[in-house]
C-alpha cells in the first residue's frame, strides 16, 4: 500500500515493465503471466505500459485472455512498421490498446508526428538531447526523448554529467521523456549487471533520486551542481505528506504531480519486482 499523495503522484505508472528484454530475457508469455500478476499484486499503481517489441504483437495477441485490459508501448524502427500496430488492434478488444510507441532518433524522425499521431518518445543520446527537444517541443503534449541510463556493459553506462545534458534539454524546452534500463533500483549504488553468478558490477543510478532530483531540477529547486552530486548518491529523497525533499530543497505534492505529469514520465524495467522489494525495504509501500 503506498502511504500518502505525495508517494502516490510520485510512484504513478512510473514502471513500464519490460520481461523480454535483458537481462532478464523472459519469453513473451512468462512476462505477460508477470504483467497480469502484478495488476493484483501489492501496488498496482506503480505498474505502467507492458513493453515490446512491433514484430511481438503479432505472438501477444494469441496469448491474450478475454478479461486482459491494459495499455502497451511498442517499439518500432520505422513509421512504417505502424502498420503492426493497427493489424494489432484490429485483432484485439478495445481493452487493450498501443498508445505509446518507442524509436531511436534518426534521420526520419520528423516523418514520425504524422504516422504515428498518439504519445512518441524519441531514445536519444545525451549530445541529441537538445536537437530531439527542439522537435518535440510545439507538441510536448505526446512528443518526448529517451535516454538509456544503464547497460549490461559497465563502459556504456552515462555519466551524471551526462543525465545532467539530457535533463537541461528536456527541461529548457519543458519535454517530457522517460528512461530505459539499468534503473530498477531504488537507490543509486554498486550492483550486478545482468543476473549471471559471475555479472560484471558497476554504478547505477537509483530511480527514486534521478525522478527525485529532476523533479526538483524541473521547478527550478536544484543547481545543476547538486543535481550531479546527488546522482551519485545512494541516498533517497524524502517524501512525506508535504511533498519532496532533498536537503533544503522541496517541491509540493502538486509541483510532483505536474512533474509526473509533463516531464518524468516512467522508466522501462525488466523487472517490476525489484523497485517494489526495494521500496518495501525502504518503508515506501507497506
């Protein structure tokens, strides 16, 4: 159960689940089964869009049950592939529905707002942060980047200096944007890269400072300074029925909802139950 407003803004929807894809690399069937029991499970509400791939809906849609209902994020590499999504709905009830889709940034991203005219996140690098922004901001209501916070490979894992130039970029043009791996721990830390005995370990962010301190970064309540420091930093923010807190720096429960709103929007994981035993651990839901 999570405890109070300012946790429920904070943690809404904020998990895409991810299962198929590494580590964890489940079968499409075994992580729909893990989609539906978390629907059930102890905070239904932190569970965002299931995640995967254009070519997979073809294989979901034979696993779907009758009583299935929720929203889906596909990844796409072209605006032609749009047409697996449609194919998609034609073959499923109304209850289950593509209303994101996720592509790489490339020389025909501007011919995306027109093929696919629903909510569209660009995966950028830090250094096309500012140029992805400059196209989604006349329609940031469904247009937003991505950034890769983690990998299987310690060398590819960004910086916080680089976090700091993707966030600046979406902020400056007041973008929305989500994550995608390596941030299924609550706190930023040394961890294991993949599940293998002999993984590889690095530094990873945690997701509750990094969604923490860029709300706090997007009303202006951080210098760029702190926000790299605190990054690196295995503590978590404090959230209580006033708001957020890192330091002396605050953001009301509404200033977290408008962030959760039109900025930070979600993080796709392949696992949902790590940030929920981490939250746990750490006295968030109960």
């Amino acid at each position: 159960m999570i405890k109070h407003p300012a946790q429920h803004f904070f943690l809404e929807q904020l998990v895409d689940y991810a299962g198929t894809f590494p580590p964890a690399g489940l079968p499409l069937s075994q992580a729909l089964a893990n989609y539906r029991s978390y629907q059930r499970g102890l905070a239904p509400s932190m569970l965002g869009r299931f995640i995967c791939t254009g070519p997979a809906l073809a294989e979901l849609v034979a696993l779907l049950h009758p009583e299935d209902g929720f929203l889906i994020s596909v990844l796409l590499s072209s605006p032609e592939q749009v047409s697996l999504v449609q194919e998609f709905h034609a073959r499923v009830n109304k209850s289950i529905r593509v209303d994101t889709v996720e592509t790489a940034w490339s020389e025909r991203a501007s011919e995306w707002p027109k093929a696919w005219t629903y909510r569209l996140f660009f995966e950028v690098s830090p250094e096309q942060a500012t140029e992805g922004a400059r196209l989604c901001a006349p329609q940031s209501a469904r247009l937003g980047l991505k950034l890769r916070t983690g990998s299987i490979k310690p060398e590819a894992i960004p910086s916080a200096q680089s976090l700091l130039t993707f966030l600046d970029a979406a902020h400056r043009a007041r973008v929305g944007y989500k994550f995608t791996a390596g941030l299924h721990h609550a706190r930023a830390g040394l961890y294991p890269l993949t599940y293998e005995v002999d993984a590889p370990r690095a530094g990873c962010f945690g997701f509750t400072s990094l969604f923490g301190l860029a709300c706090l970064h997007w009303h202006g309540r951080v210098s760029p300074e702190r926000l790299v420091e605190g990054l690196n930093c295995p503590d978590a923010p404090l959230l209580n029925e006033s708001g957020l807190s890192w330091g002396d720096s605050h953001c009301s429960v509404e200033e977290i909802a408008a962030y959760r709103r039109d900025g930070g929007r979600s993080f796709g994981s392949c696992s949902f139950e790590e940030p929920l035993q981490e939250l746990t651990e750490m006295g968030w839901i109960c």
